[in-house]
C-alpha cells in the first residue's frame, strides 16, 4: 500500500472554528472522519506527539506555538487557506504560518493562484488543491424521484452574507417558480425579499429540508476571491438528489464538465430562466440526477478526498524541512508589541540553531531584520 508509511504516524488538527464553520467542518472535522475511517490515527486539537500538523485558516496564539513546536521537532506542517483572502490583518498574520509550512493546501486551483499571489516567497510547487469533500455525512447518495408539482420549488443555501440579491429579489418572478433559503435567516430582514421564502439552517436538519426541494440555484458570481471559491454546495445539493443550476465560475464549470452538465451553467438571466424552465419537467430532474449523481459522489466521496489528502502529505514529507532559521527570522516580523517579540525571541534563543549564528540578517518587505544571540 502507497500509504504504508504512513500508518504510524498521528495527524493533528488546528481548526479555526467548530462544526458550526463549514471551512472548519469540511476541512477538519470531516477529514478526521476520513483518517479514522481509513485507519490513521487523528485528532482534533495539538498533539505535541503528533507527526503531521494541519492548521486550518487559524493565526491565534495557539497555532503559532504549535507551528514552531512542530517545526523545532522537524514535523510536517501544513497550513490550509480556502478564504478571508481579501482581510489584510488575516493576511499579515497568515504569512508567518504559510512561510513556516511545508506546504499550503487551497479548496481550488483559483484559490491556489490567489495565495501564490498575496504571500511572499510562496511558491507554487508548494500550493496544492485539495476539494472539500460531500458534506452533512453523506456516505451514499439519497435516491430522489423527482414528480410534477404545481410549482417549481427552487432553493438556495449558504451564509446571508451571500444571498443572491440580484436573483431571489426579482419581482417579476414567474407564479411557477417558489423561491427559498435556506440560511442564518434570523441575522436577515426578510421583508426586503417577499417573493422568497426563508429557513433557519441547522446542521442536524438541513439534509431532510433540501431534499425537499426540487432544484437548487447557486451563484459566486463577483469579484475575483468570490469566483475562486469552491463548488461544494453543488456537489452537496446533488449528492441529495437535486439539480443544479450554477453560475459560469471556475469551479461550478469544473464540477459541471466532470458531470457532463455543462449546459446547466448560467451567465445571465435568460440562460438561467431558460434552464429552470427545463426543469419543471420532472423528466429533466429525474434524468439529471441519474448522470451526474453517482460521478460526483465517487469524486468527491470522504474516502476519496481522504486518499487526495494523504497524496499531499507524501508530497510535503519529500519537501519537508527544518525551517528553525526561517522561524526565527519570522518571530521577530511578527505583529507583536516589541516587548511581546522580544520576550518570545529570548525564549527562542536556546535552539540550536540560535547558537550557530552570531548574527542574522534580512530583507522582509522592506524592512532589515537583524537578531543578535547572545551566548
């Protein structure tokens, strides 16, 4: 088995949130799953006696610690960033985690352009994709059979923060056409959107509640870091037995083309009304979903994400090196009050590699850092 030399070693997580994030779920919490399921030994939390380190989008105090910890031991550290790529404070505090990682995994080749762009000295041997896997623990898809109704129930999901105003507030909704959301609907003014309908999201129902609907609408459609992200609400939504109809960004388009659905992508709004009118023939859904369910559960199946995953860790164990000098010139560019940096430096200062060098000196952006070690 190509993962034999793996067997032994134990994975760490630092997520950046709870089961809650769906970053952090999907990233983490079911990656895990994925481990266990395959017989590695995995938790959620730093393990001082762990082998391979995964730091998911966090940059708090913690996960610093445990970066250079794993480092100093010669471990195998891997940061993974899948958004906050427009948050400059996020940004500054990430390019100490990604400059001490071996590599940095992204939720798409997009995304992966855009880190390789924003932090410095990232290069793109060390970028790797890595797809979020089928979420809400779907281990086998739900056999619909879609059936004429009088109308077309049509839903969104996700955060209110990405609610498609330009779609879902249209008042020249077709009487045929039932618009819902599912989402944190309690943090959105629901009057301001009479023609939609809207659902609390909860983890332990929204499987139940989506497969109640007959299509499912998405839409990243906008600046650059919102055409990057990642098509795993369509794989959800078919995985669950509805068709999908998408924007034309990347990653919709990649998980369409897979699919043979390519005719299911929209770039205005006759190209989306034309394919929702399709789909009121239950026919259209029933012969949709026989296509493309099965080609996106074994793409995107937790075992399968799980062997992606591992393929990764291979390729960052040949990479892998002890970053201690790099480390060091890190810690003293870190956003810490001078006094905070000085102390940590001090406490640095009894590596070994402190002692072999007298002094150090760089360029960071501008700015020459210069560390004496004393001793």
């Amino acid at each position: 088995m190509v993962y034999k030399e793996l067997n032994k070693f134990k994975f760490s997580f630092i997520p950046l949130g709870d089961e809650n994030l769906a970053s952090s779920r999907l990233r983490c919490y079911k990656l895990r799953e994925g481990l266990e399921r395959a017989g590695f030994n995995s938790i959620i939390g730093f393990d001082t006696s762990c082998d391979i380190l995964i730091i998911q989008k966090n940059t708090g105090d913690i996960a610093i610690d445990a970066a250079f910890a794993c480092k100093r031991k010669s471990r195998v550290l891997i940061f993974d960033i899948d958004d906050f790529f427009d948050c400059p404070e996020f940004l500054y505090k990430a390019q100490l985690l990604v400059s001490l990682a071996d590599v940095v995994t992204t939720a798409t080749p997009e995304q992966g352009i855009l880190a390789g762009k924003l932090f410095h000295g990232l290069s793109k041997d060390r970028i790797f994709c890595l797809p979020n896997p089928i979420d809400y623990n779907l281990l086998e898809p739900i056999n619909k059979f879609h059936e004429m109704s009088q109308s077309l129930k049509i839903v969104w999901f996700g955060n209110i923060e990405n609610f498609p105003n330009y779609i879902l507030s249209r008042e020249s909704i077709p009487r045929s056409f039932e618009f819902h959301a599912i989402t944190n609907a309690s943090a959105c003014d629901v009057d301001r959107y009479p023609h939609c309908h809207f659902h609390e999201w909860s983890y332990n129902s929204f499987s139940d509640m989506l497969s109640k609907f007959d299509v499912c609408l998405l839409s990243h459609q906008g600046s650059e870091i919102l055409n990057a992200k990642s098509a795993n609400k369509m794989v959800t939504a078919i995985v669950h037995g509805l068709p999908v109809v998408a924007s034309s960004t990347p990653d919709y388009q990649r998980v369409a083309h897979l699919a043979g659905l390519d005719d299911w992508i929209y770039d205005d709004e006759l190209t989306l009304n034309l394919c929702l009118e399709k789909l009121k023939d239950p026919i259209e859904r029933n012969a949709y979903i026989s296509k493309a369910q099965q080609v996106v559960n074994s793409k995107f199946h937790i075992d399968k994400i799980t062997m992606n995953f591992l393929d990764i860790v291979l390729e960052a164990r040949k990479m892998a090196v002890h970053h201690e000098l790099r480390a060091i010139l890190m810690y003293i560019r870190y956003a810490y009050p001078i006094e905070l940096a000085t102390k940590k430096y001090f406490r640095l200062k009894k590596s070994s590699l402190c002692k072999r060098y007298a002094q150090i000196e760089r360029v960071w952006n501008g700015h020459t850092v210069q560390m004496r070690v004393l001793g």
